[in-house]
C-alpha cells in the first residue's frame, strides 16, 4: 500500500460542562451532537498518523527503464 491515513487518539471537551471523550470513531459527529444537545461549547484535539511509500513503485519503474526495448 503506497499510503495510509489513520486516526490515533483524539480528546473532545466541553468548555460549559465537564463532559469529555476520548472516543476517536466519530470524534467530529459526537462533539457535534454534545454541542447541539446542550448548547454548549465543545473543543477536541484529533492525532492522526499518515506516511506514504512508493519505493516498490520507483523500483518498478527504474527495471522497466532499464529493460532494453
């Protein structure tokens, strides 16, 4: 797999109340949710971790090019 994208912890707050989840499935719909529910403030902190590897791809095609025609 050339890429990946995930999400690795998340910290969702209210600023009104003493609500918190750490919760990273839906991190944005719950704090919404809690927000819209109570009319309150909610703030959160989402860590993801993404790279990308396309060294079997450069591979590949530095043996295609070196492959005589």
């Amino acid at each position: 797999m050339p890429y990946y994208y995930s999400p690795i912890a998340v910290l969702i707050w209210c600023e009104d109340c003493n609500w918190k989840s750490e919760s990273y499935k839906n991190a944005l719909a719950i704090a919404k949710i809690h927000a819209k529910k109570h009319g309150h403030k909610v703030s959160g902190e989402l860590t993801i971790a993404f790279g990308y590897n396309f060294h079997q791809k450069a591979e590949e095609e530095k043996e295609e090019r070196a492959r005589p025609s």
